[in-house]
C-alpha cells in the first residue's frame, strides 16, 4: 500500500504519490510525483507535465487529479 503524508492510501484516492530518482549526471536527487486513477478504475493511459523553472509540480494538482480521474 502507498501512503501519502496524511496516511491516506494515495492510489485510491488520485493520489499524489511522491518518489525520487538519482540524476545519472550529478547523482542529485530529482522528485517527482505520480496520480493514479481511483480504486477500481483502470489506466488507459500516461501523461508527463514538465514543469518550468520557475514552477513547481504541486501547481499541476488539480489538473493531475482530473486527468487521473
């Protein structure tokens, strides 16, 4: 099961799930978040918000949630 801060399994409630992986080129942390579709609705499909650098994902939340949904 994933939790998210609140306790909240994050996959049957839109999410968001945060996770990092290690930058091949200076071995720095780089996050991101993924939202996944409510309990009991299938994937049909995966889309990827690249952000500026003057933004930051938690500003896509809205959007992530309704596109997951």
């Amino acid at each position: 099961m994933t939790e998210n801060s609140s306790g909240v399994n994050a996959k049957c409630v839109g999410g968001p799930e945060f996770s990092t992986f290690t930058s091949e080129v200076d071995q720095k942390a780089i996050w991101y978040r993924t939202w996944h579709p409510p309990c009991g609705i299938e994937t049909r499909a995966a889309v990827q918000i690249t952000h500026g650098i003057a933004e930051y994902s938690a500003r896509y939340d809205r959007l992530a949630r309704f596109l997951a949904a």
